[in-house]
C-alpha cells in the first residue's frame, strides 16, 4: 500500500510501525507498505492524506497509483512520457572501441539530429575470451566526445564495482540485462536523480522486472524508464524474442516510460528495420538502435550493428510509422 502522510507527522515511527520505505515529497510524505498491507490503522489515519491499496509489490510504477506515464527530461528539448507523445531514438555502438570510431558515430549522429549516444564501456560478455570494454578509458572518450559534439551520453554498468564511475561520467545510466538484479546497482541508482534505463533480464517475468524498477523508485528516484530487449525462449534462429506482449502489458499496467532495443533482440542487422518499425507502431516512449561505422569489424556484437547507410535508410521509415499512432520520432 502507498500512503501520503502529512508532513507534521511522526513518518519515522510510521515507517518502523509497517515496516515501509519513506521519502520525502515537497509538501508531504510518501510511504510505501508492504502489497499485504491492505488498510491503515486507525490510529494514523488523521495523519493519512490518502492510501492506495495494491495488488502486489509492483506499487510506485503501477497504474494504479499514477495514472498517467511518468515524464523524464532529459533536456528542455529531450522529453519521454508525461503528455509529450515523443518516441526518443538513441543510437551508437555495443562499445566504444577507438577515439576514431566513437568520433565517427558521434559525427553521425549530429548529422541525423540525434541528441543521445549509447555505447558501452564495460561489457559484460558471455564468453571471458571475447573484449570486455575499454572500461575507465572509455568513459573519458564519452566525456570528450560530449563535450565536442554536445550529446548526451548513455552507458552501461555492468556491476556494482564501477557504478560510481558510471554515475559519475554518464548523463543516462543503463543497467544491463544481466545486472538487473545487482542490487548494489540498484541502491547507488536510487540515490541520484539521472535518468536510468532499466533492461530486462532475458530470463525474468514482467512482475521481476518491474519490482527491480521499484528499488530505484523507492529510493527516490522518479527517472526510471523500462528497456525490453528480448527475452530466452525456445527459438534459436534469432538471438532472442522481443516481448511485444510484455510491452503492451507494461503499458497498461506501470506508469513508467517503455524503451525498447530490437537490436539485441534480433541479433541480425537484417531484421532490425523491420522489429524496429513494429516497436514504434505500439506507441513506445523510445529505442535503442545500435550503430557501427564498419559493423563487420565490430569488437562486440558485430552481427546485430546497423551501418550508417542502413541506420539513415530505417531512420527515414519511421516518421510515418510514429504518426500513424500519434506519436513524433525525437
């Protein structure tokens, strides 16, 4: 159950008493009590200003309790959710690879009036063979290149090791599939008002999800938007298989912008455009497209990465698409 309580209120002994998470709102108190609890106690309900009893512990990202999706602004110009209808593209990289490389995206991405640059610094690969990231490195060739070209820059923590690194370097923190239950992650991300992309594990329920976007939430921070980027099914001919169910679902059930990633979904560039036209069509709140000068040459996931011919040609396709459902690529 979420309770507003009035400021003039004990909210401490409120807090030890239903054993609840607390935080502090301008003008009054947020109090967040386990699902189970299901009516206040008569002795606090003068300090009660009002109670949302809830079904499960999906409470601060339910419908139920915001009935509209939250708004996160990124900049003046840069807005998800609220009443913007805007679908935000992010594009770049798996990873940062080169000065030379990132410095190419990141002059594509200027020329395509894209605001936002995602690429990894820290990977967490499958295989401990395979490139992990240019980690600390990499970070400061973001920072360098944000402040060159003036874009935000979104990248991944992959443990609880370097998340201040993270934080501190990156305007958007991304917290990886695989990190999704890094409550480390989690508990340093619900302390900062930067905006998090929160991605689904390829093998977690929606209810999982949604309940790892509750421990940012509870700590305080608002700017908490859902990633889907496919989960694990039996199919072996695409790398994973994007929930669009699950996304209408999000988009009923949470109030929390919904981002989606058909790239890592898919796994093969050829069937991106496509994947990427049907995510739109749902009225989605943005995407993350990843984009390699020279994919084949790729150090990461070089199999799934749009050239900039591609990039440019699918990037084209989508205002009508957007329009279509009331929606404007941003």
């Amino acid at each position: 159950m979420i309770l507003h309580i009035q400021k003039k209120a004990n909210i401490a002994s409120l807090q030890d008493f239903y054993k609840a998470y607390s935080i502090e709102e301008k003008d009054h108190y947020v109090l967040i009590t386990p699902s189970a609890v299901k009516e206040v106690d008569e002795s606090h309900k003068s300090d009660v200003i009002a109670s949302f009893p809830m079904d499960s512990d999906i409470q601060l990202a339910s419908s139920k309790y915001i009935t509209t999706t939250r708004e996160i602004r990124f900049s003046d110009d840069l807005i998800i959710g609220g009443n913007s209808n805007n679908t935000l593209m992010i594009t770049g990289p798996c990873s940062v690879e080169s000065e030379e490389q990132i410095d190419a995206v990141a002059q594509f991405c200027v020329s395509q009036g894209i605001k936002i640059l995602r690429a990894g610094c820290y990977k967490p690969r499958t295989s401990p063979y395979t490139f992990q990231g240019l980690g600390h490195k990499g970070l400061i060739l973001l920072a360098k290149i944000r402040d060159k070209y003036g874009l935000k820059i979104i990248t991944e923590v992959k443990d609880a090791t370097h998340v201040d690194d993270v934080i501190e370097f990156a305007d958007i923190i991304q917290i990886g599939a695989k990190a999704m239950y890094d409550h480390g992650i989690l508990t340093a991300c619900s302390k900062i008002q930067k905006p998090i992309v929160l991605k689904r594990g390829f093998g977690s329920t929606l209810q999982e999800f949604v309940q790892s976007a509750e421990f940012i939430l509870s700590g305080g921070n608002n700017n908490v938007a859902l990633c889907e980027r496919g989960i694990r099914t039996f199919e072996t001919k695409t790398r994973f298989t994007l929930d669009l169910c699950g996304v209408a679902y999000l988009k009923e059930h949470t109030n929390l912008p919904v981002i989606l990633d058909p790239s890592h979904a898919m796994g093969y560039a050829y069937g991106v455009p496509d994947l990427t036209r049907a995510c739109v069509a749902m009225g989605i709140d943005g995407l993350l497209i990843e984009t390699h000068p020279t994919p084949k040459l790729a150090k990461s996931d070089a199999s799934q990465q749009l050239n900039f011919e591609e990039f440019t040609a699918l990037k084209k396709s989508l205002d009508k698409v957007a329009s279509s459902v009331g929606r404007k690529m941003i």
